[in-house]
C-alpha cells in the first residue's frame, strides 16, 4: 500500500499473492501519486473475491497514477481470470495518465480524468518472453515481437530512464524507441520501425508508416476491420528489402467504413516471419451511403460495401456478352462489406450487379479483373 509520490522503475513484479491487489495506491484518506514507467508484472495472484488486479485504487480521494511503457501478462483473480489493472476506480478526482502500455484487454475504465494513448493488447499469436521459467538467466527478458520497439520515449525520458540501464544492466535504449517492460531487447531488429500514422482527409483515410532501417524486408500489409476482431486485408506494399536509410510508405483509403475503421499495419520478413507493427482507428460519419465496390482493378478478391442495406442481397459479376459468370446471395444486417472470391475468374471487363433484376438493384461500373 503506497501514499505519497511513488515511483517506480526498471522493476518486475513477479508471483506476488495478495488479497486485492499487488500494489493498492492510496489509503482511507489523502491524495497521493503513483508513476510506473518501465515495468513488468508477470503472474501474481489475488486470493480474495473482491480482487482489482495488479494496481488498485483504494479511495475517491487518491490523486493520480501515470502508468507508461508497462507490461501486464498473466495476472489472475481468486476465479482464474485474468486481471491486470483495476477497471472500476474512483470517479470522483482520479487522474490516470495510461500510454505505451501492453495490457492483457483493452483499457475501459470509468475515471473522470483519464488519457489512454497508444496501449496494446496481448495476442497469443506474438512473441513476448525469451523465457517464463523463473529460473533461466533469460526469465522475462523480451524477444523480438510484440514488446519491442512500442515504449515512448518521452515518457521515460521523463522517467530519468532513457540514457540509464535495463533491470539487466544493459543500455536501457538499444534501437529507435524505448521498449516495453524491464528489460530492453538485445537483438538486431529486421525492421527499425518508426510511426504509423492515420488520417482523415475528406470521405478517405490516408495511411503513412516509416521505417529507419530494413533487412530482409519483404512487404507489409494493411488490414480494416470495424472491430479489432475482424481485420480484412486491404492491400500490400512491398519492403525495401535491406537498406539502412529511412523509408516512408503510404496508403489511401478510398472507401472507409461508416463508424469506426481500425487499421492494422503488420511487416513480413522474407522468411516468412511477421510482426504487427501497430494499429490505428479512425471514425466516419459518412452521408449519403452509397454502395461501392473496390479495389478496381480487382485480382484475387473484390469488396462489396453496401450501405443501408438489411435482408437478403444478390450480387451478380455478368460479362460484357450479358453472360453469368459468378452469382452469390448474402444476408446482410446493416451497412457492411462483403468479400468475392475472383481466383476462378478470367481476366477481362465486367459488370457487377447488385440485386439484379429487383426494385432496387445497382448497377456498377466496369470491374476489371486482372
């Protein structure tokens, strides 16, 4: 239990089991401050039922807490669920600062005064730890993945961190940004990622990245999904192999989603190893809906969106002799796209209809499939 100013750094919270909580911030009365920048808390329990996680928050009155360039993972409850950082706090005066943190979900907590930028959630499918057996000399330090390269490097400046040493005594700054958790990374890095930004211009979202340095660098994807679930690729840009000088790529979303677009940016190296490099979302309130179909020219797929659009849909790829090449039928519940399979389909020029031959049927310029 802390009051005060606490602060808290280069550390590992590591199989600690309490009642309700690994660090409680605050006491039955007085204000107090709480900055963790740079830490790791791995498997510590919470025996008792009314558990609020790795930090909790014991009063209306606590102050503030600014949590930066952490790393939650596997932290559970009496009931074995995971549980990183207390969800309902105080609504009355709390300050949370949350930025550059990896959490198990993503953070919706109910402070009045709270700024959440740029956290991550942990995916399975990732990298993390070169190690988790507590044991081994390599016991939490970080490979090449999901952790690396995420920090900011402001914040730890802040922190006194930037120029000092990791838990381990290595440079606590190696490549271009500050990593997350205790320790810093090690390795050579495939891709020295820079920014990925996202950006609203008009109806479209306009998509940049740069990188400092590549090798072996095969391509990137861009994904959209209207969730962070539902990712659908968008299109590929292909890497720059190996280079050591910065490199700025882009790409221009015509057709956004109405409502909110997460996009996904992932880097795939030429042996076939991946790494997302971020994600970000931006939110449309498009007027006027009107059903649209892309990317034109088309290869292996072509997406339908349908705009105010509910119940069953038909959509018909006829050429330009009035023969049927493809015939599907959806059933759609709102504004949502739909993806056709185009593998099978010859090169050429063609028309896409949307419910032919009903009330109200569309029309659509030339598809061309290449």
């Amino acid at each position: 239990m802390l009051t005060g100013t606490v602060n808290l750094s280069n550390s590992v919270f590591f199989g600690n089991q309490a009642k309700v909580a690994t660090i409680i911030a605050g006491t039955g009365s007085g204000k107090g401050t709480l900055n963790a920048v740079n830490n790791t808390f791995y498997q510590n329990r919470f025996t008792d039922a009314a558990a609020r996680g790795v930090i909790a928050f014991q009063n209306t009155n606590f102050g503030e807490a600014n949590l930066h360039n952490n790393i939650f993972r596997d932290n559970k409850d009496a009931s074995d669920v995971l549980y990183d950082l207390e969800r309902s706090v105080p609504t009355n005066t709390v300050i949370l600062d949350l930025k550059n943190n990896l959490f198990e979900t993503i953070y919706t907590g109910v402070a009045t005064k709270v700024s959440v930028e740029n956290n991550y959630t942990y995916s399975s499918l990732l990298p993390l730890f070169a190690s988790t057996t507590s044991a081994d000399a390599n016991f939490l330090h970080l490979v090449e993945g999901q952790a690396t390269e995420r920090g900011n490097n402001s914040l730890a400046t802040a922190a006194g961190l930037l120029v000092g040493i990791d838990l381990f005594g290595n440079n606590r700054l190696l490549h271009t940004n500050i990593d997350l958790g205790a320790y810093e990374y090690q390795g050579v890095l495939p891709v020295q990622f820079d920014y990925f930004k996202a950006t609203k211009s008009g109806n479209t979202a306009s998509l940049t990245w740069r990188t400092i340095s590549e090798t072996d660098n095969s391509h990137f994807v861009i994904e959209r999904g209207s969730s962070l679930t539902n990712f659908k690729e968008l299109t590929q840009k292909a890497g720059a192999g190996t280079t050591v000088s910065a490199t700025l790529y882009s790409f221009v979303d015509q057709n956004p989603l109405n409502g909110t677009n997460y996009y996904r940016l992932t880097q795939y190296d030429k042996n076939g190893t991946s790494k997302v490099l971020g994600e970000q979302a931006l939110n449309f309130s498009i007027n006027g809906l009107q059903n649209s179909v892309y990317p034109n020219p088309a290869a292996q797929k072509v997406f339908v969106k349908l705009a105010d659009t509910k119940g069953g849909v038909t959509v018909d790829l006829v050429s330009l002799t009035g023969q049927t090449i493809l015939a599907k039928a959806y059933n759609i519940s709102g504004n949502e796209e739909i993806a056709i399979d185009l593998a099978e389909v010859p090169r050429g020029s063609y028309i896409l209809w949307i419910n032919k031959g009903k009330n109200n049927n569309d029309k659509k310029k030339l598809l061309v499939v290449k």
